[in-house]
C-alpha cells in the first residue's frame, strides 16, 4: 500500500515540476511523509506582510485544492476539499495583518492527506 501511494506522490510531484503550484506571491510544496503514507500541503509567502494581497490565503486554498485534485487524477484516494488550509490559513490570514511591513510571513501547512 505505501509503495502504491509513494508512487502516486511520486507521479504527482513530477506533474508538479512540470506545472508549478505557484504564483507571485505564493508557493505550494508537498512534504511526504512515507511512514504514514500521507503526505502535506505547505503554502510559503514570496513576498512581506505589505506586498501580500488581502486573501493571499485563498490563493493558497485555491492551488492546493488543484494539488490534491491531481492526486486524485493519479490515483490516490484523497478528499478535495474547498480549503485544504483549514483553521491554520484562517489564523494565518488573521494574524498577517498584525506583522510588520517588513516581515515575510513563514509557512502554512495543511492537514495530513492520505491514508
């Protein structure tokens, strides 16, 4: 079982090289954890607190969801949900407007996906 979904993390992170989650202000990464055979999301900020748009955190929820629908195309039985961000992004969009113009804000990471 874990070989089958390595694989098909495997087959999505070269779907990923090729088509990069991204966009100027954010980046989506995909962080396996083989072990458990899950893996997560994990949206970075590009740009300090001052240069993100308003719902740079939608935007995260946005690429993420087609990350995960491209596990689902390579056929990993994952659920797709609207904002695979959840609690974390809501908190992190909250808390960004709280920073200093200077700051980049770190990292949100999702819950696990998979098994």
């Amino acid at each position: 079982m874990i070989r089958c979904i390595t694989g098909a993390l495997l087959a999505m992170s070269i779907a990923a090289v090729a088509a990069p989650l991204q966009n100027e202000f954010v980046e989506i990464a995909v962080q396996v954890d083989q072990q458990a055979g899950t893996f997560e999301l994990i949206c970075t900020p590009k740009k300090v607190a001052s240069e993100l748009p308003s719902g740079w955190v939608a935007t995260c929820n946005a690429l993420g969801k087609q990350l995960l629908q491209l596990a689902v195309d390579s056929g990993m039985t994952v659920q797709v949900v609207d904002q695979p961000f959840g609690q974390a992004g809501e908190f992190a969009q909250f808390s960004t407007d709280s920073l200093p113009d200077n700051v980049i804000p770190r990292r949100i990471i999702s819950p696990s996906f998979g098994e």
